[in-house]
C-alpha cells in the first residue's frame, strides 16, 4: 500500500472528525444562546413573580385580620 495513500485517508478521516467535533461545539453553544439561557431567564422571572404574587396575598390576608 502507498505511503501517501495512507496519509491522505488519515487526514480526509481526521478532517471529517474535526468537522463533526466543530459543529457540536458550535450547536452547543447556539443552543445554551437561544434555548437554555432564555429558558433559565423566563424560569426566574416567573419565580419572582410568584414570590411577589404570595408577598402581595399575604399583605392582604394580614390587612383584612386586621380589619376583623
């Protein structure tokens, strides 16, 4: 078998492997970008209202004890 052969199969299979490695990182991180980051953001913002929901509830409920 040539030499040169063998290094060109090498290299094409190193190169399709390299494409493959780059455009995993890459999805990775267009992933994190578009749907893990805005999923955690509208997770803590719908949190925060809810905490602020059950603040205003209770202030209500303490005014209307109060009240009777």
């Amino acid at each position: 078998m040539d030499s040169t052969l063998v290094a060109t199969v090498y290299w094409g299979g190193m190169l399709v492997l390299f494409f493959f490695w780059a455009y995993g990182i890459a999805s990775f991180a267009l992933d994190m970008k578009n749907k893990i980051i805005p999923g955690i953001v509208q997770y803590r913002r719908g949190r925060r209202a809810e905490a602020e929901e059950r603040e205003r509830e209770q202030e209500r409920d303490e005014r209307e004890q109060q009240l009777y």
